[in-house]
C-alpha cells in the first residue's frame, strides 16, 4: 500500500479530536484508517507518512489540493499555523466541541459527558487576535505561488508546512495578528535585504538575519519588536538606521524596539540565548486582564487571546465561588506563574484568603510586583514545592477549601496530582490548554473521590485545532 516517508494523496471524509483529519482506506481487511495533521473533511490533500501500523497510519500535510465545500474565501494569506482559516468559525466550533466531548467519554470514560457540559466561550474576536507573533528569515524559499523552492532568496515570514528549512513570505496579513503590521510586512523585508546581508541558512546554519518577534498590546494598541540575528556580518548592519525605519513606520505604536544577537545554532528566538540590546523605547508593554493591568516583557508568559482570555478566567472564577462556603477556607491558586488568577480571584471576592503557589521563585516574585502594581493585597504568594507546602505551612492545613489548577500543556505527572489530592482540598478547578492530559487526570481524580460536576470549553485559538477546558471537581461526601 505504502511505507513510511512515502507521499500519498487522500480524501479526508471525517474528523479526529486535535485537527486530525481521518482517511479510509478500503482494504481486503476492512477499511485501513490514515489521520493527517490539520487537514478538514471533504479537503483532498497531499501528505508525507510519518509513521505506519497495522490498522492505521499517521501523516504530515504537505499540501491542500482540493479545498472542502465548507470553505469560503478571505482576504488573508494562508499559514500552515491556521489551518482552518477558511473554515466558517462556527463549523469550526461544532468539530471542536463534538470531538472534545468524544475525548472525555474514551479516556475519561465518562458517558454522560454532553450533560456536564456548561458552556462552549466563543473567543470575541475571530481575527486579529494574537497579542505575539514570531516571523523567521531563510534563504531558502518556498513560492507561494509557483511552489517552486528558491535558494539564495531572502524570505521573511513563516515555515512552510512540513518542512523547517523553508520560508514562504508574508506578502499580506494572516488574519491572526496585527494587520497594519502585517500588511507593512514586505516593507520590514524589503528594508533589510537592500542591506546586502543575507537571511538565515537553516541546514548550514550560517547567515544573519534570522528572526522578528512581536508582541501587542490591545490596551496600548502599541508594538514591542525585537530583531535576533546572528554576529556574522554584525559590523556592516546599521541597526540605528532599522530602528529609525521601524520609528518612521509605526510611529507612536511603537512601544521598544530590541535587537538580540543569537549565535546558536539552535532555531529559536528567545531573549536568553544571545546578548540583548534596547534600541528604542521601553522593554515592556502593560495589557489589561479584567481591570488588572500586567506588565509584559519580550520573555514573559501572558495569554496569547486576551479577550477570551478573560472570559475563560471568569468561567474559571464561577466554578470557585457558586454554591460554595468559603468562610475560614483558603483558595489556592496553584502554579500560579505571575499570579494572574490569584489577583482575579481576589478583585473577585476581597474577602476571601487566598495564596499563590509556584516552584520558580521569579515567578513569585513577579506575582508580588503585579499585586502592588494593581493595589491588590488580598493575596499571598509562596515559593514552594507543591508536595511540601503542608509541611512548611502547617497552618494552611485542613483549611484548603478550593484549589485552581492552571498547569502547562504537557499537563501535571501523576506524581504532582497525587500530591494535589493530599492537600485534601474539597474542590478543584482546573483549568486545561489541553483537553487530552486533563481527560486523563479525570480518571485519577475520580478514583481519589472527585466528581466532574461541571465542564466548560473555550476557542482560545481560532482556525487552529486547539481548545481550552475548564473543569469543576467536587469532593464526595
């Protein structure tokens, strides 16, 4: 039939939790099943095989060769981040939401999951909602037009789909970020190619400009960039002359302007890898969340939908606070990060203790600093190891009356939740950027006396295959 790094043509004819689309393929045996990445049904697409089994196989899409009947027409340029642009949003939401639920009901085994579920949260804005973007440089482009494959080009926009050596130029907005940003795209490009030095070579490694990273704020409407690049060729870049271009092109929506020199080799733009220098403007960019205003540096983790964003937390803030006596209790706001919830949590309900808790003490520290930023003294932030709070706050014993849980995407190890469980907490909120691990974590919940009482989901990421979950875990009595 085929092998694995084989380039197969499919018709998708259905739809898989986490944007895979699902091909049959009939065979003296029943029917063989391929599931292919960010693919929709009724799209007839060209993939690569990744990986081959008995009864089904997994692929990477390469290519969309006939669009769905469900598609319509925008005036946005397609990247391989936002499959499902084309896709109305509401067909979107109801392949999210049915195979959600179909999630819980298998790893969960949960079988009246639709009766749990409260609500599915719309994100407010469909387009132009990212608040960061990052663009890559290569000299190796793929053509958008002609699919052709250019050495020695100078591209600047995002990855080809499949591929981690080729770039295909933004030559208009996404439909995902900033469009006066977007749209100027071809001018930021064509700025820095008249310099005469070259855009990165990923197989080579060698070259100089490799990234743009961007990051928003909606409350400022201002922009924060900063330019990575490598030192190869560093004495003949004029980088005083791009800032004046950048200054000259957006004006007073320029917040700062950065430019971080990375000589690893590794692919990433991240501040800490390379020496970093302000050029323009300020380091960071203040958003607001619910009334909070929070301070946002290139590096720091924020919500990527800040709008949705807020709906999600006051889902989340719902689940703490209905039908629940909190006198003498405490709420914990665990892996709380900056203490984003935690605040939220306290503007909510002043009246009520509560503690932040993460293991990385920078973390906490920024938590604190954003609490006297926003006047907020309702809550107390702890560095310390989940396992070992009791043991280091013996007061807090027995008075944890709720716990909200925000972990990482991978999810909490088993090892982790099981010390969750231990705090004896009679309700859990959990908040998941990934439906999978906490439909997983349900079926331990479960077994150590916790009932899913409630459900939510949210479309934090439009035209991606993401989805965000917000649960509610009572205690049996």
């Amino acid at each position: 039939m085929f092998n694995r790094g084989d380039i197969i043509e499919l018709e998708i004819t259905a739809f898989a939790f986490g944007g895979k689309g699902i091909a049959k393929i009939p065979t003296d045996d029943g029917d063989y099943v391929v599931f292919v990445e960010n693919t929709f049904p009724g799209q007839r697409v060209k993939a690569r095989v990744e990986t081959k089994r008995k009864r089904h196989a997994e692929c990477k899409l390469l290519e969309v060769i006939r669009r769905s009947d469900s598609e319509i027409s925008l005036p946005y340029q397609e990247i391989s981040g936002a499959p499902y642009i084309f896709v109305p949003v509401e067909i979107q939401e109801k392949y999210k939401l049915e195979t959600t639920l179909d999630l819980y009901r298998k790893l969960a085994n949960i079988q009246d999951i639709p009766d749990k579920l409260d609500t599915f949260i719309s994100s407010p804005q469909h387009f132009n909602y990212r608040n960061k973007m990052e663009y890559s440089f290569s000299c190796i482009e793929h053509d958008v037009h002609t699919g052709e494959e250019k050495d020695e080009a100078f591209a600047l926009g995002f990855k080809r789909r499949g591929t981690w050596w080729k770039v295909e130029n933004l030559n208009k907005e996404s439909g995902l970020f900033d469009k006066q940003w977007e749209d100027g795209l071809i001018e930021v490009r064509d700025f820095l190619q008249k310099t005469g030095l070259t855009a990165w070579h990923p197989p080579k490694k060698t070259g100089f400009f490799r990234h743009i990273v961007v990051r928003k704020s909606f409350f400022e409407d201002k922009l924060l960039i900063n330019l990575v690049t490598s030192s190869e060729g560093l004495e003949e870049f004029d980088v005083q002359a791009f800032s004046a271009f950048l200054q000259q092109f957006l004006g007073k929506r320029l917040a700062g302007f950065q430019h971080t020199i990375n000589d690893n080799v590794a692919d990433r733009a991240k501040i800490e890898n390379g020496q970093n220098q302000l050029l323009y403007g300020e380091e960071k960019i203040v958003e607001e969340l619910l009334g909070l205003k929070f301070e946002i540096s290139m590096e720091s983790f924020f919500q990527t939908n800040p709008s949705c964003a807020e709906l999600l937390y006051n889902k989340a803030l719902d689940y703490v606070f209905e039908d629940n006596d909190l006198r003498g209790k405490v709420v914990m706001d665990l892996f709380c990060g900056t203490g984003t919830i935690g605040q939220i949590l306290s503007r909510r309900s002043e009246n009520t203790q509560i503690i932040g808790v993460d293991i990385v003490p920078e973390a906490i520290e920024d938590a604190r600093k954003n609490a006297k930023r926003n006047n907020i003294s309702g809550v107390e932030f702890f560095a310390a190891d989940v396992g070992k709070f009791l043991k280091e706050f013996p007061h807090y014993a027995g008075k944890i009356g709720t716990i909200v849980l925000d972990p990482p995407r991978a999810g909490i190890a088993p090892k982790t939740l099981q010390k969750v469980i231990d705090l004896g907490s009679e309700r859990i909120v959990y908040i998941s950027c990934n439906p999978a691990t906490q439909a997983r974590d349900t079926d331990l919940l479960r077994q150590a006396g916790y009932q899913l009482e409630k459900i939510s989901l949210a479309d934090q990421f439009p035209h991606t295959s993401h989805v965000e979950a917000i649960a509610k875990f009572v205690k049996s009595k």
